[in-house]
C-alpha cells in the first residue's frame, strides 16, 4: 500500500512519485507528463519550490490519494 510509504512530513520528488524507467514503484501509477497535466488541472497537488528543486508534501499526497479513492490514479 503506497500510503504507508509516504511520511506526512516528507517531501518527494517526482521520480519516487510517478512511474519513471528502472525508477523506485510509484506511488502514484501514471506517467511523469500526465502527473504534470495534473498539476496544471488541479487533479494532483501543487508542488513547492527550493531553489531549482521541486518537491510535493507527503501530507498533500496523502490527501490526493484519498480524494482519489483508492492508492494508483490510473
């Protein structure tokens, strides 16, 4: 169950976020350009910035998963 790897606390990256090749299980089972058109449509949370990384809040990820209705986005 993704959710019990994700720290409500944590910031994640988008490789360990999304489906990437030889990349760690998604979290969240789509692919890097459609969690993108996601963001900008508001179906997946808005990242934060710190200097030239981007970053989502495990507790924004957590709450997108439950609106969701279930662990994969798929």
């Amino acid at each position: 169950m993704p959710t019990s790897r994700i720290d409500p606390n944590g910031l994640y990256r988008i490789k360990s976020i999304v489906r990437v090749p030889n990349g760690l299980p998604p979290l969240i089972d789509v692919s890097p350009a459609t969690w993108w058109a996601g963001v900008k449509s508001g179906r997946f949370p808005s990242p934060v910035r710190n200097g030239r990384m981007t970053f989502w809040r495990g507790s924004d990820l957590l709450a997108c998963l439950a609106n969701m209705g279930g662990e994969d986005a798929a």
